[in-house]
C-alpha cells in the first residue's frame, strides 16, 4: 500500500514474500549485483538560472551539437551488440527464471507447513523516488499481515517519518506482535518546533 506522509514522500507498507528473488541469481554479477534494498542519500545542488551574466556563444551551440551526435553514434553502434548480447543471454534467463519458480515454490509450501511468520516491509522514499530513505523490515503472523499494513498506513499518513520507537508505532507493533527485524533511516526526528535532531 502506498501512502503519502505530510511532507509529501512516498512510503510503500507492502508484504513480502520473495526469498527465491534473492536466492537465485546467477546473472547478478553480469547486472551489476545483488537485487536489494539500498539507502541512497539525496543530493540536489540548487542552482538558480546559471552563472550570472552568462550567455550562449556559437561555440556553446556547436559542442552540445557534436556532443549530441558523438551520443547517438554510440547508441547506433551499441544497439546490434547489446541486441546479439540478449538473443545469446535469453535462455539463461529463462532458465534462471526457472530456477526462480522452483525455488519459489518449495519456499511457499516450507512456509505453509511450518506457519512461518510473514515479513511485511516499510520504505520510504526520497521526495522525488531516487531512492529509499528509510527501510524497516517486521515480521508478524501470516494472518496479521494484512491488518498490520493499514494500521501502519494509517500511522505514516499523520508523521514525516516512521520510528519503531515512537510510543505509538510501538504500540501498534505490540498489540499485532509484530517484532523489528531491522530499521534503517536516513531521517531526522523533528521535534515540535521544527529543529531537528537525531
């Protein structure tokens, strides 16, 4: 479930269920790694019209000309290998979905004899969804799950952020025994005046 807080970034209360997504991945290298989640701080430089006094010469024109050129040679060149690179990769893939699915299903009936404890995920996004902010992972019984998320929905909608800590997430978390598997965040708790402090 999506929601928006206060200050107008995106949160994501979502149940998860998709270890073999981790397990099985043998092109993760060829990609550029692991598929998971990561913190990324958020930097914007403000820069208002340019330098002042500045202007567009012809030359200014003619680089950024050549450059765009320069761009689309290289897209022309590197579109038939990557073209190739797929065609000869696709039934790796394939198989490594198939992999996925295998795993997938053996998890889901270990899961469902065992009575495991279901995870339920909350992340939050930066303002503009360049990347998470704040990542807490709960683990709660499979049948709470789903209660657990709009009680958590309702919760972010009123904060600017999402605390395990906070008197009354904590007590939402207790009364569905939810238990804090991990809570990372790049937020700072702001007080009632407006300061912040960690």
């Amino acid at each position: 479930m999506k929601v928006i807080d206060p200050e107008g970034r995106g949160w994501v209360v979502d149940r998860r269920f998709a270890p073999w997504r981790r397990w099985v991945q043998p092109f993760a290298g060829l990609t550029g790694g692991y598929r998971r989640y990561e913190l990324t701080a958020y930097w914007k430089l403000e820069s208002g019209d340019g330098v002042e006094g500045h202007r567009d010469t012809p030359v200014d024109k003619v680089l950024v000309g050549t450059v765009g050129v320069l761009v689309a040679l290289e897209a022309l060149v590197k579109l038939p290998v990557y073209l190739l690179l797929g065609v000869f990769l696709l039934p790796f893939l394939l198989l490594e979905m198939a992999g996925q699915a295998v795993a997938g299903s053996v998890a889901r009936l270990v899961r469902w004899f065992r009575n495991a404890p279901a995870r339920v995920d909350v992340a939050g996004w930066h303002k503009d969804q360049s990347g998470l902010v704040s990542l807490t992972i709960l683990r709660v019984h499979d049948d709470l799950a789903k209660p657990l998320t709009i009680e958590l929905c309702a919760l972010l909608r009123e904060r600017v952020m999402f605390d395990p800590g906070e008197p009354a997430v904590r007590e939402a978390l207790t009364r569905f025994g939810a238990r804090v598997e991990s809570h990372r965040t790049l937020l700072w708790r702001r007080s009632v005046s407006g300061s912040g402090h960690r």
